[in-house]
C-alpha cells in the first residue's frame, strides 16, 4: 500500500463508524447494550478518577435532574435527557406527544420487581426515590465516546431513609447508600453512560448500615 493510501485509511474508517453510529442511533433510538459496555470498558482504562470539590453552579444540571426524577417530573426529565431528545428528534410531529407519553410510563415505574441493581446497571427512578438524601461528593471530567462530549461527571450519594424503598442489589439485599457518577454534556444535557439507566453506579461503594436511625 502506497504511503499517501496508508495515510487516508484512518479517515475512512472514521467515517464510516460515524456513519454506522447516525444509522444506528436512527433506527433505535437510544444506545443498545453493545455501544454501552463496550464504551464502558474504553473508559475503565483512561476515565479520570480524581474527584475535585464541586461549586454549586457546576453540579446545578446534575441536581436538577436527580430532584426531578426523584419527584417524577417525567417532562422536565425528557427535556433533559439527551437520548430521549434525540429519539424525538426523528419522530414525526403527530406521534410526539404519544412517545411522550411512552416515555413518560418508564420514567414513572417503579416496580419493586426492577428494584435492583444488575450488571447491566439499573434504571434512574430506582436510585433517585422520594425520600433519598442526595449529596454532590465529587466531580471529574467524565466518560469520552458517550452520544455528546462529556463537560463533566458529577457525583452524588444517595442514602435511603428505609429499607423498604431502599434500592437492592444483585443478591437482593437492601442497600443503604451508593455513589453514582452523571456525566453531563458541554451544553447541559444528562448522557447515557449505562446499558440500563443514565447513571453510573460504583459498585464498590455500597453501604449496609441499617443501624442508624431511619431502619423500617
């Protein structure tokens, strides 16, 4: 192969995964599970892990989405979702308002029965629960290869007041608290960065303690 082809062959195939990608992403929608854990297996490697304190103005996005999932505020969370914008995006005006209202029936259910934390992760009304506490613990600049650059990953904890609406995981026990990771675009939109769920869990900070007052 000549040098001048050798040179073009990087932008052909560039092209042609981004072509692959738009062909994809109009088709179905959101990220499939293929995308998701192969882009989460590319950050494992290279994502940032030092988490810096945050101001207030950096974590407003982040706030705002989880106060509205966690009052089920299904418009607003659209809105701010940047894979259910883009499926809107290619439907036609007459059906918006029904895929609204499809979305709007996940965005609301909270079936115990899916109340738990899988490997392919969980969906975010199952974290964000009426009730939870939610504290910003951190921020980094986030996953790369999501659908939009990423500006930044904020963190927050979660504590549940009770086991009851407390979220389980993959053995079924009731967890206490977690800390999950919401990577938020350049222009303020809240990414996919799981195959199930927007957020991404870490797993090694779960916490057990039922000890503490609020145990039901």
């Amino acid at each position: 192969m000549s040098e001048k082809r050798k040179g073009v062959t990087p932008y052909i195939v560039a092209i042609g995964l981004g072509v692959s990608g738009l062909v994809a992403l109009l088709y179905w929608g959101a990220p499939n599970a293929d995308y998701v854990l192969s882009q989460r297996q590319d950050a494992a490697g290279g994502a940032p892990t030092t988490r810096q304190i945050v101001a207030e103005q950096d974590s407003q996005e982040a706030v705002a989405y989880a106060e509205a999932v966690q009052a089920g505020r299904c418009n607003q969370i659209i809105d701010m979702t940047w894979w259910m914008q883009e499926r809107l995006g290619i439907i036609e005006p007459g059906e918006i308002l029904k895929a609204k209202g499809d979305l709007c029936k996940g965005i609301l259910n909270r079936a115990d029965e899916k109340n738990e934390v899988t490997p392919e992760g969980v969906e975010d009304q199952f974290i964000f629960v009426p009730g939870a506490t939610i504290e910003v613990v951190g921020m980094d600049r986030g996953r790369t290869g999501l659908a939009k650059p990423t500006a930044k990953r904020i963190w927050m904890q979660v504590r549940y007041p009770v086991k009851s609406t407390a979220l389980r995981d993959a053995a079924g026990n009731r967890i206490r608290a977690l800390v999950i990771g919401m990577n938020v675009s350049e222009d303020g939109y809240i990414l996919k960065a799981d195959v199930v769920g927007n957020l991404e869990i870490d797993l090694e900070s779960f916490s057990y303690d039922w000890t503490t007052k609020g145990e039901r």
